[in-house]
C-alpha cells in the first residue's frame, strides 16, 4: 500500500512539473510578443518623427521662399523641371505640348469599307452549252445507224472485236446479236465509251473518254442518255449531278476551277435556275435563287464564316426592293433600293436592335440624323447631309477621345471642344481640323495648363502657359515655342525673371528679381552691387555665392609625394596626368582640393565648356570599359532610370549639379586631356602668382580649351 501511494505521489509531482514547464513556456511567449509589439511601436514613432521632420523641411523651404532670402551667384537656374528633355541651357523652358488630335481621322460616310458588298454581283456564268467542250454526250454519232448493225452469230463470244462499217470498233458482251453487258465501244471520232449496254445503247455505269484519252464522263447512263455523275469540261470545270437530254438538269453542283464549287443547287437545261448557293472567289457566298445565273427575288450574301452581310430582294442580278446591310459591329441598317441603287428611307440599328438613326437615300447618298459608326472604330453622332458631317455632331476617335462642335462637309469647323472621357481637354476655335485664335488647353486635373492663341493647329501669338513644376510663363508664342518677349512667375505667382526667348531659350539680358544679369560667351555675370542694393532696400539679407561646379585637371606628376596626396588624387579619379574630372563643391571637396592644389588646376566652368568637354573628350564607363559617347542609347541603358536619355541631359545634369550629378559623372570616365597649346607657364607657381596651380575661378576655360 505504502508503494502505491509513493507512486500516486510521484505521478502528481511529475504532472505539477510538466504544469509549471508548461506556464513558464507560456509566460515566455507572452514576453516575446509583448517585446515584438514594444518593437512595432518604437518603429511607428519612428516613423511618426521621420515624418514630422520631412513636414518640418517642408515648411522651413516654404519659409524660406516667402522670405526670400536672396543669394548672388554666378548663375542662376530654373528648376531642374522646367527644363527641355533634349536641352541643358539653364533658361530653357519646357511647354507641356498639344495632347489633343489636331486632325481629325474623318472616314467620309460615302467612303465606308463595308461598301464593298453593294457591288456585289454574280460573274457572267458560262452555261452548259458553252463550257468550251468537243464531246456531246447524247451525240448522233453515238446512235448512228450503222453502229446498230445485227453482229453476226461468231461474234457473240466476249473478247472478239467487232467492226462496224463507219469504222466504229467494240469488244465485249454480245445477245442476240446486239450489244449486252460490259463492254468497250470505240467510236469513229476516237471517243470511247467503256461501261454497260442493253441492246445496243448505253445503260448503266460507264465512262466517256475523248479520243486523247481523258475522261470526260463517269456516270450513269439510261437508255443512251446521261442520268448522274460527273462532267468535265476542257478547261478543267466540272458539273456534278443529274443530266436530261445531255445536259445538266435538277440538282447538281458546278466547280468552275474544278476543285471549288461555285454554284450549288438546281439546273434547267444546263443553265442556273432555281435555289441554291453561288460561291464567290473570296469566299462570300449568295444563299437565294438564280434564272438563267442571275439573281432573282429573296436572298442573302453571307462571307465565308458565315456571317450574314446582305440580306433583300433582287431583280436581274441586282438589288431592287427592301433590303438589310449587316456591319461588323452587329449593327444593321434597313433601305430601300432600286436598280441595285439604294433610294428612299433608310434606319439604322444597333447590335441590340435599338433605332439608333434614320434618315433617306438618293441615288446612295444619304442625308440624315443619327449616330454613325466606321470600320476603324471610330464614329459620328449629329447629322449627315449629302454622305458629308453638316452641323453640329460629335466625333468619337475611340472610347475615350471625342470632340464636339460644327462640321462643315466631314470638316470640324467653329467652336469646339475636345474630351477625354468626361474632362474638358481643350475648348477654341478650329478652322480645316486645325486651332486658330484664342483657346485654353486642360490637364486631366481641370486646370488650365495654356490660355492664348493658336496659328495653324500650334501656339502662336500672346499666351500663358503652366509648365510641369508650376511655373507660369507669359509672352509671344510661336510654333509652339516661347519666341520674344516672356515673363517667368512662380506657382504662388511672384515674378522670377523676364528675358527676351527664341525657340524655349532665353537670349540677351535676363531680368531677375534682385538683380541683373547678363550672358556672355555662355557665362552669366551678374552685378553684386546691385543686387546688394535691391535686397537692403527691400529688407532683405544679400548673400554673394560660390560657384557649385569645378572642373579639376591634374598638371603634375606624384613622385615624392605624400601617401596622403595620392591617396586623395585616386578618390578624386586623376590617377594620370592631364586627367580631367567634374567636382561637386562642398566642404569635404574642398578640403581635398586644398589638399592636392600644387597638382591641380581647378575652377568653375560655364556651361559651353561642359558641353565641349562632353562631346569632344567625353567616354563612358560601360561593363568597366572606356567605351566612346556615340549614341543617347548608352546613356538611357545606364541612367535612364534617372530621366537622363540622351548627352543634352547629362550636360544638364553635370553643369546643374543635379540630384543626379554622382550617377552622372561616374558615369563618365575622367576626359584624357593633351598637353596645353603653348604649354604650362609655370607649374611650380600659383595662378594668383602667374604661375598655373590653383583655383582660376572662370578663367579654367582658357586652360582647359588648349588641352581638348
């Protein structure tokens, strides 16, 4: 007993154990997750302050822009968006172009593809009487007397040939001395005949062949007449079917290329007449009735997938009374015709049988309200006068793009608007399919994005247009382009600068808020003490700035050198002499050109050097290889990513020191420069000392154009 109970005792111990194993797990569970979510939370105010320090910047830019902190530097640029996508210069503009069609894709009515069945009609059939052939197969050739001449009692055995007077030779089953069972008849022409007889004619299966030994016949003769099989003709077409008196009669089926048929259905005395269905070469077919191979009262054309096309009445092979034109689309239109002409009422349904227009034809052209539709997909809703768009109606290009306004003769003309979808694109004046005068183009927003005038389908003459950053430009217009005199205003309105353009370029003296400036060779200068004097008198700090771009050239070699110096040499990539790179100015690039500066040659470029540089020294850095700048490709291969396409957009990118500016310019290998034109002056000396080390500021160009 006192065994059993210890027992008892020990699993109760074991199973409190296994208890508390089991909440301690479970205690460390809830530790971890409640450590996962302290985790989630702590990364949540995270990102709760990342955020409140982006909204922070946010507003400090803001501020900084309404306060208007002027600073002078040595050129001054538009924002990186209003730039041209094939352009660098810093004053070239970007105008969101023309998005709307400025031609419209009119299919006039009286043009439709879908006409083509109106002129359907049946070829001129040849009948059975003039197929071209030689052999008559009910010839009298064939019952001629002296081919029924009584064969004599020796011949009635098979196999002996028996000739008759006119020439005519047979072999084969004789009784009471006339021609029996199979056998093979040779005609005086040649022909032969070879299958069964019944007392000298032929009945039964047999063959006809002319005397060239082709076969023109294989079928069924009754009492020396053709009843069924198949004829062939010398130019290769066959009829097959039923025969009277010789020639095709009752139903029967014609291949007039003997392989295809063309007319299957009834026969009268070789000719078409009756039902049946003709066969057209490009597969379409006529499902009615023929006289004599033309067209007579109801019937249907349908193409070769059997899709119903016309269905009407007809009267000597062309339509006449009510008939139905069936369109790709599943729409159908009802009219009248007239000696195949459509003339009197017409309407037009939709796929769902719904009346969708009517109108009247004369003489096939029609005049009328409705909508209209077309085989590119396109269509018209409005009136139709004289199978031309007259008044007002509206064109659908596809599903989404249509215009409304007045059509003169298929020609939008007058007021119009442009839709896509349910927004206003673009509402003006439209004169032959193409803009002119005053009109507003829309983005897909509602905003306006251009207010002005428009000269053959193009901006032309005095407008206002909203570039892609928000910027506003104002003034003359021309081909699209901003030509003369314009006004450059911010998106809160406040005016940046005026310049005189040509084709999206400023040119001549630019006007800037605080200051003026002017261009020249491709440098812009302004002048500090004026624009010292605008920002005191409007209350404002003057900063005169630094250039952010250096063009750095190494003029001396390393021997006996510090590590350090080569060291910083090889981070700025001029590992060779007369190596030439495009710098970033910050403090820490500084600090290295400082470093390094009896070695090198470093100042601020403007932006015809940067472009000369580029395209005359300029090699990129493909799979690790020095590779040539021949084509945009193998820049939109590796930055296109970035937006940067073709070389204008890398010379923007450099010259602007762009957000792109690293990508860039590793992007390109550093330009292997020659020995100056004149050579070196003094390279033991600084340039502020005549000699050629150091910083040239703007005067770098006059170094760097000897060395290209």
């Amino acid at each position: 007993m006192a065994e059993k109970r210890e027992k008892i005792q020990d699993k109760k111990e074991k199973k409190e154990k296994e208890k508390e194993k089991a909440q301690e797990k479970r205690e460390k569970a809830q530790e971890k997750r409640e450590r996962a979510q302290e985790k989630k939370e702590k990364a949540q105010e995270k990102k709760e302050k990342a955020q409140e320090k982006k909204e922070k910047t946010q507003e400090k830019k803001e501020k900084s822009q309404e306060k208007a902190v002027v600073k002078g530097e040595k050129r001054i640029e538009l924002p990186r968006n209003a730039r041209a996508s094939h352009n660098s210069f810093p004053y070239v503009l970007t105008i969101p172009p023309i998005i709307l069609p400025t031609k419209l894709p009119i299919i006039p009515f009286n043009q439709h593809p879908e006409k083509r069945r109106y002129i359907i009609t049946i070829p001129d059939l040849l009948t059975f009487h003039s197929q071209g052939w030689n052999e008559n197969l009910i010839s009298s050739l064939y019952a001629n007397s002296q081919n029924q001449e009584h064969i004599p009692q020796r011949n009635t055995s098979h196999g002996k040939l028996h000739r008759y007077a006119d020439g005519s030779t047979y072999i084969g089953g004789i009784r009471f001395g006339k021609r029996q069972g199979q056998g093979v008849m040779t005609y005086s022409d040649g022909s032969v005949y070879q299958g069964f007889f019944r007392e000298n004619l032929r009945h039964g299966k047999g063959i006809m062949r002319s005397k060239q030994n082709r076969v023109f016949f294989d079928g069924v003769f009754e009492m020396d007449h053709p009843k069924k099989g198949v004829l062939t003709y010398n130019n290769k077409a066959r009829y097959e079917g039923t025969f009277s008196n010789g020639v095709p009669n009752g139903e029967g089926t014609y291949y007039a290329n003997g392989r295809v048929a063309s007319w299957d259905g009834q026969w009268v005395n070789g000719e078409m007449t009756g039902p049946g269905t003709f066969f057209f070469d490009n597969g379409d077919y006529y499902d009615g009735s023929l006289v004599q191979g033309k067209r007579v009262g109801s019937g249907k054309v349908c193409n070769k997938h059997g899709t119903l096309l016309f269905e009407g009445t007809y009267k000597n092979d062309i339509e006449n009374g009510p008939g139905t034109e069936y369109f790709p689309d599943g729409s159908y239109m009802k009219v009248e015709f007239s000696n195949g002409v459509m003339n009197g009422p017409a309407v037009f349904y939709d796929e769902s049988d719904r009346e969708v227009s009517r109108g009247v034809f004369s003489d096939n052209v029609f005049s009328g309200d409705g909508r209209f539709f077309f085989a590119d997909g396109s269509w018209y809703i409005g009136h139709i006068e004289n199978n031309r768009f007259n008044g007002k109606g509206e064109y659908h290009f596809n599903e989404s793009w249509y215009c409304s306004g007045s059509f003169v003769n298929d020609v939008c003309d007058g007021l119009v608007q442009f839709f896509k979808g349910k927004k206003l694109m673009f509402e003006g004046k439209l004169a032959q399919n193409k803009a002119y005068g005053n009109g507003k183009e829309y983005d897909e927003r509602g905003e306006v994005i251009y207010n002005g005038a428009y000269k053959k389908g193009q901006r032309s003459g005095q407008g206002r247009a909203t570039m892609e950053n928000g910027m506003v430009v104002e003034g003359q217009f021309r081909k699209g382009e901003v030509c003369g005199f314009a006004k450059i205003f911010d998106k809160y309105g406040n005016l940046l600068l005026s310049a005189v353009y040509s084709k999206n370029r400023a040119i001549g003296e630019i006007k800037t808020l605080y200051s003026v400036c002017f261009t020249i060779m491709g440098v812009t200068i302004f002048s500090v003490l004026q624009g010292r004097r605008d920002a005191h008198n409007n209350g404002h700090l003057f900063c005169e700035g630094e250039g952010r771009l250096a063009i750095v050239v190494r003029i001396r070699g390393i021997n006996q050198c510090s590590p350090k110096v080569k060291k910083t040499l090889r981070l700025l990539r001029l590992r060779q002499i007369h190596n030439a790179v495009f710098v970033r100015l910050n403090k820490a690039t500084m600090e290295m050109l400082r470093l390094v500066e009896p070695y090198i040659a470093y100042g601020y470029p403007n932006l015809k050097l940067v472009r000369s540089l580029i395209y005359k020294r300029g090699y990129a850095k493909l799979n690790k290889q020095r590779v040539p700048l021949m084509l945009n490709e193998q820049i939109e291969q590796v930055l296109g990513k970035f937006g940067i396409v073709s070389v204008e957009d890398l010379i923007h990118e450099i010259y602007t020191v762009g957000p792109h500016f690293k990508e860039a310019n590793n992007f390109l290998w550093p330009f292997k420069l020659n020995s100056p034109n004149g050579g070196f002056s003094k390279k033991l000396r600084h340039f502020n000392e005549g000699g050629d080390y150091g910083n040239h500021e703007v005067l770098i160009g006059k170094l760097v154009n000897r060395m290209i």
